[in-house]
C-alpha cells in the first residue's frame, strides 16, 4: 500500500489509502479510551477519586460547583467533553452525582473545558495563555455563578450555597 500521497494514481490507491489512515485513527482513539477506563477503573477501586477532588474544592467552591463535581470538573479540564459527557453519564447512572450538579458543571465546562490541549493549540499560534484561559475561567465563573442566581430566584431555597 502507498503511503505517499503523490504516489497516488488510482482510485483504488486513494481508498486504500484513505483505509489504512482510518485504521490507525480508530486503533489509536480505541487505546486512549481503553486506557482512560483503566485508569478510571483503578481510581475508582482504589478510592482514589474523592481524593482528587479533595484538593481541588476550594476552586470548585470559588467556581460555584459542587464537590461531587470534582473527578468529572478534572476530566472535563483535561481530555475534554467528549470522554468527560460519557464519564458524567456513567456517574449520574452509578448516583455519584446527581442531574443538578451535572448541570452547573456542564455550564461551566461549556465555556471552559479541555484547557490542556486548547491552551497548547493557542501558545502555539503565538496567544498569550493568560489571555485565553482567564477569559475563559472568568465566563465560566460568571455563567455558572449566573445559573445559581437564576435557579434562586425560580425555586428559592438555597440556589447560592455550595456544597
């Protein structure tokens, strides 16, 4: 099979081509999220993960989330929406974390979420990291902080507490 794109003299070249580029797109996204759930896996067994968020509720508290939101806010933070959406759906299943609290924080990761590879895409094209990830981190704080009062304000109670 030719690799080499400017090899490519038939239709049959350009599908076989376009075949083995696939496969190894698939192969490479099926290893990171076998090794995702690995590691979620062992977290889990290990009672690792309310560690981890262990440490990071004071930002939680400061962003208006709540700490059962802590494994899921990291994930969200790291690899992004796509493995974190069906992490949180897992979570909600297992009643790790409730309809409530996932809302506040898919608020808050739709305005701030895979910050790891987004801000090396940015510094790459010369964009000071500062700029992106503290105008993204302040909507976020606003937008979610927003939703609390709003939720307040609808159904009263204690809309502004986190817990």
């Amino acid at each position: 099979m030719r690799t080499d794109v400017a090899a490519i003299t038939s239709l049959n070249d350009l599908f076989l081509l376009w075949l083995g580029s696939s496969l190894q797109v698939m192969l490479l996204i099926a290893v990171i999220v076998f090794s995702l759930n690995l590691l979620y896996n062992l977290l889990d067994a290990y009672r690792l993960i309310p560690k981890l968020s262990k440490g990071i509720e004071p930002l939680l508290r400061f962003f208006g989330l709540p700490s059962t939101t802590g494994f899921l806010w990291l994930i969200g933070y790291i690899v992004g929406l796509a493995y974190g959406g069906a992490l949180m759906m897992d979570q909600m299943k297992e009643g790790k974390v409730n309809r409530t609290d996932t809302n506040l924080l898919n608020y808050h990761l739709a305005m701030s979420h895979s910050v790891l590879e987004d801000n090396i895409l940015f510094i790459a094209l010369g964009v000071s990291v500062w700029w992106i990830l503290g105008v993204r981190l302040l909507v976020a704080w606003i937008v979610v902080w927003g939703r609390r009062v709003v939720l307040r304000l609808r159904f009263g109670g204690t809309g502004l507490r986190v817990v």
